[in-house]
C-alpha cells in the first residue's frame, strides 16, 4: 500500500546526526522541579519561531546536533509474559515483558498452531501443529526499501512492525499546500493482517508516522508506538518553503503519507533539540471504524516505560560544567565538548492514556542518566527511577547513583543519593515495594532498597561479590536470577597494577528473603572470556516457563582466558532449572553442530529465541527451526528454510 524509497545511507547518516549531543541552557542548581508547562502549536509562525531558537541555540553550542536516538522497560512486581493472543488452550510461551498486561513487540509471536518470525525481509510463518514434521506454511514479503522488525499477535490480526525508508534521494516532494519536505528518516509503519486464514495473512490497514520506529507496547487490544526524527529545519537555509511538520499516514484515509495538523504538534517544557518524537496509537477493536491518533512532541525520546495507565519517555540533557566561560567560536572548547559534553541530566516526560488518547501530564528532571528501562518503575501511583550521576572514569567527579521517587503530578517526594561512587549501574529491577540495583566497578554491590514509604525509600541491605549482573529476573518473591559476567584481577607482563578483566558468563541466584543480608546462593560459569547471550541486553531474549523453573536463552560460547586468544566452542541455547530449592541447574546444551575449523557461529543457524508449547520446545534461528520434547530434550525435527 506504500511505494515510497529511501537509501539505505542516508538513512544512517541522519541517525548519525541524531544521535548528536544536546547542551542544555539550565544550570545545575535547577534540576530540582518539575515542569508542567508546555506549548501547543496553533499556527506556521510559531513552529518556524521555535526552530530559528533552536538553529541559534545549536549555534552556540558548537554546531552540536540533538536528540540521542531511541531503544533498545512499568511494574516488575511479576514474572510478567502478557500476550494478547486471545485465549488459548494450550500451554504457549509468550514474550518476556516487563509489565503484566502490557505486551511488548518481538521478532517472534506464536499460538499453539503457528509461529511467526521476522526473518531479513520476511515474515515467516511455520505451522507446527505437527512438532516431529514442521512446515513452512507461508511467508509475506516485504521487499524493496521495507524492513520488518518486531510482531504483534492477536487472535484476529498479526501486526508487523516496518520500516519504510522512502525518499530516492531526488528533489523534495510537495504537499497539498505547496510545501516542501524530504522523508529522510523514512516511516514507520503498523502493517495489519487479518488471520482469517492464518498461512496467509490478508493486509487490511496500514498505519504509521515519519520516523525511526523507537517503542512499541499493546494493552486492551490497543497498539501504541513512538517514531523520532530530526526536523527539517536546516532546510531553511536553502529554501523557505520547506515543510516542518511531521507526516503520518493511514491507508484509509490516502495512498500518501499527510502533513499532521498544528494542534496535534506540542513543544515540550525546557526543550530546544529540534528532533520530534511521535506517539501514535490505534485500536484493534472494530479496526474498519477506528482511526489513527498520532500526537507530535518537539523534543527526543530515549528510555521508554508503559504502565496499564501511563507511558514515560525519557531524554538526556547535556550541561556544559563551564557554560558562561566558553567561547562561541572556539575550536579547543569544541573538542573538550566532544569528549566531555559535561553533565548528564534526564527530562522525565510522563503521558496518561486512555484508548487512543494519549495526554501530557507533566514532566520532571532528575540528576544523572538512565541505564534502560527497567530503571523506572511505577506503583502505587508513584513514579520510581534510578540513575548514574559522572562517570566512573572521571577522577575529579567521581560517579555516584541515585534513587528518585515521583509523584502523580512528577514532584519529587522521595531520594536516595550519593550510592556507590566511582561505580555505575548495571542493572536494576523494581518488585511492588521493593527494588534492587546493581552498580559495578571492581566488585558488584546488589543493593536492596524498602519503598514501602514513598518519602523515605531505604538502603536495607548490599551484597559484594565477584562480576556483575546486566540483567535481573525475578524468580518469585525472595529471589533474583542475575545474568551477566565472571570478573577477575589479572596483573599482565609489564604492568605496575593488576587490571579487571571480564571472564566466563555468569548466572547468580540471589536470596532475598532477608532484605538486609541478600546472599547469592548458587553460580553458574558459562564458558570463558568471549562468552555472550543476546540475554545480557535484550530480556527478550529469555524463555521462561515458570511452572517447570525453566529459564533458556541462547549463548555463544569461546573458552579465552584473559591475555591469550578467544577461541570458538560454540553456539546454541542453554535451559536451566532455576529454583530457590535446587539452585541452577543446566537441563539442556542446545548446541548447534559445529564444523571443523569453525571460528564463529555461522548466522543463519544461530539461535535468536526460544518458544514452547505444550511438551515441546522450539529454537528459532535465521534460517532454521529445531524442536525438541521439553521433558528429554531429545531432537524432534529440523527444518532449514
């Protein structure tokens, strides 16, 4: 229904530019308050005044373009795996989400029949009805200058997720009214499949907004997304017609994308970054009648969190530590900035949802910089984050972290600061009125705060041990499963000083159930240094099955040791029975067969998720599919497509 193009080049250069720094007019001692003002624009006028403060803005900060792109995460009170597949009989996996009851995008969504996979430019779809003869039952290509990306699954439509990269590179287009605009950061769209037949899906809607595609979550059958691009205000200099707004498009409503309104456009407080940040939402229920809502906000989004109520996005702003002393037209200060942009700040913008109605609330700026989402929280009406002030690196302002507790309205009602100096954030995870934070440098402090009082969160306990943890997983109420790495001091020949050096994956168990004195009950090694999972930075990566205490996830694995060569052993998926009872323990190495001389993993065969149903397990990689019985893990089938 689209037929827009774009190079793939000059989609990375713009990201590039994106992906710049933003120095922030606020002084240090003004981080303290919230901001519940915002601007709705109502006509041209105001938008090209907006962005002629930002082009000087920026031409005072040294040229330094906005916005930090997004990725890659809402309560994480329980091992929460909400699909919105309809209701279903038999026992499926779901994805690994952070919050129950709102579903996050995937490469992989399945129901107890068929399995659909994003693959390069597909969408796969495998009928397993059949687990010991499994069949590629249909496949919809994309093609040209269309990427899919992540799935949506419901009883009635399969959502995919794409990226259209449109412009060809030749003269800006014209709108309606006789502006101009060029599409350089292409569209994200919603592609809606009936699943009437589900081997072969019938596209009935396709939605979207300009934009890379940022985040993506369904609750109540309802799909919200985000897309940020760059304006494209330094079009001005050469052409005064130049389109700022934004585009959306619905294949209901034109076969081209069209310029959103001025009151759907909204600066956001405090901001001066020139990027755009589009929240759009539509519904699945009575799809034919619904439209899509799509709202604008003058200002990036990074961090993403969604709650049943609310969403959050987060930016980060720069503060240049000298400001007032520096020189507009200074190439020393320039480099300095470069290197060290100074103090990272983060603008916490809160939006209430209801449907497809999606509303600022307010916003709040709080000290230091978010690690990802599973660094915010919500409960009990109450916003909780936590952050890294400096860096670890810097010895004449060391790092320290902090925790912040926020109001329905962002006020600030709680703190806890100055945690772990020299050390930053690893990983972190909220349960109900408890939260655990893991900071590293040497060795891996796991700190146990009470939040059960808002305006007096407390330290009740920390635990040093060896590594650090990437990733947290709450296994019940009184345990965490940490996945991350082995850590060692290594003094090398010719060195004063030893130096840390990361080893084998490591697996911790930690029992909490005295919040003042956690222990880590059972470790797992995996492999030696080289070793990795996708699991260390996407949890979408985990296959958990809570009632068997499995938890699997692929691993590549080389046997290095610190100061001599990585060498390969290789690559497939681990399963572990994971129990405050038992401890860990592996249940299945789900290794590919490797080939003589075999250096890396070969790519097309190397396994990205893990999905059950019922007595069967399945591995999905690029170009294959395994099953196996989930009780004796012997193969069942193998199916190269």
């Amino acid at each position: 229904m689209t037929k827009w193009k774009m190079p793939m080049l000059a989609t990375l250069l713009v990201g590039l530019l994106i992906g710049g720094f933003y120095f922030s007019g606020f002084m240090k001692g003004e981080t303290v308050k919230a901001y519940p003002e915002m601007t709705v624009v109502n006509e041209e006028v105001q938008l090209r005044d907006y962005f002629e403060r930002v082009r000087k803005s920026q031409k005072n900060n040294y040229g330094l373009l906005a916005t930090e792109g997004s990725e890659a995460e809402e309560s994480a009170s329980s091992d929460s795996a909400g699909s919105e597949s309809g209701t279903k009989s038999a026992d499926v996996s779901t994805t690994n989400n952070q919050v129950e009851g709102v579903d996050e995008a995937d490469s992989v969504k399945l129901n107890e029949d068929y399995i659909y996979l994003v693959s390069e430019q597909d969408v796969v779809i495998f009928d397993i009805r059949n687990p010991d003869q499994m069949e590629e039952a249909g496949k919809i290509t994309f093609g040209n200058s269309r990427y899919p990306s992540q799935l949506f699954l419901t009883e009635d439509y399969l959502v995919v997720l794409n990226q259209n990269y449109m412009y060809d590179g030749g003269p800006l287009q014209k709108t309606a009214e006789g502006k101009k605009w060029a599409p350089y950061d292409g569209m994200t769209l919603a592609s809606i499949y009936t699943l009437e037949d589900p081997t072969n899906p019938k596209l009935v809607r396709e939605v979207g907004a300009e934009g890379h595609l940022g985040h993506a979550r369904m609750t109540n059958n309802t799909i919200y997304f985000t897309s940020s691009l760059y304006s494209r205000m330094w079009a001005l200099e050469e052409d005064d017609d130049v389109e700022l707004r934004p585009f959306t498009y619905d294949s209901e409503a034109s076969e081209d994308p069209e310029v959103m309104d001025y009151e759907n456009i909204t600066i956001l407080p405090d901001t001066l970054e020139g990027g755009y940040t589009l929240i759009s939402a539509i519904s699945l229920n009575d799809l034919s009648e619904n439209q899509l809502s799509t709202e604008g906000y003058l200002g990036s989004g990074e961090q993403f969190y969604m709650s049943l109520e609310s969403l959050y996005l987060t930016t980060t702003v720069y503060t240049a530590e000298d400001e007032e002393e520096s020189s507009e037209d200074s190439s020393a200060d320039m480099d300095t900035r470069m290197w060290n942009p100074g103090v990272r700040d983060t603008d916490i913008y809160k939006f209430d949802f209801e449907g497809t109605t999606v509303e600022f609330i307010a916003s709040h700026r709080v000290e230091g910089h978010l690690l990802n989402q599973f660094s915010m929280d919500e409960y009990d009406n109450h916003f909780r984050v936590v952050t890294t002030e400096g860096d670890a690196w810097d010895e004449s302002q060391p790092s320290e972290n902090h925790l912040f507790i926020l109001d329905e309205q962002m006020k600030r009602v709680g703190e806890i600061k100055g945690l772990a100096k020299t050390e930053r954030i690893y990983s972190a995870r909220f349960m109900g009125d408890k939260a655990y934070m893991v900071t590293f440098k040497e060795t891996d402090p796991l700190f146990v705060f009470d939040l059960s009082d808002p305006t007096a969160p407390a330290v009740l306990g920390e635990l040093k041990i060896p590594g650090f943890s990437n990733y947290l997983h709450p296994i019940g109420e009184n345990h965490l499963l940490g996945v991350g790495y082995d850590t060692e001091m290594i003094k090398f020949p010719g060195s004063k000083e030893p130096s840390l050096v990361t080893g084998g994956m490591k697996l911790s168990l930690f029992d909490v159930s005295d919040f003042s004195n956690p222990k880590e009950q059972d470790v797992e090694i995996i492999g030696g240094q080289g070793t990795y999972s996708p699991v260390q930075y996407d949890h979408k990566a985990m296959m958990i099955h809570a009632g068997k205490g499995y938890y699997g996830f692929p691993v590549t694995i080389y046997d290095g040791k610190p100061g001599e060569s990585m060498n390969f052993e290789g690559d497939g998926a681990h399963v572990y029975s994971v129990t405050p009872e038992e401890g860990i323990q592996l249940k299945a190495a789900l290794m590919n067969e490797r080939v003589e001389g075999q250096q890396y993993e070969e790519w097309n065969h190397s396994i990205q998720r893990l999905v059950y149903v019922d007595n069967t397990l399945y591995t999905l990689a690029n170009q294959r599919i395994q099953s196996y019985d989930f009780t004796t893990f012997t193969k069942k089938s193998t199916l190269d497509y």
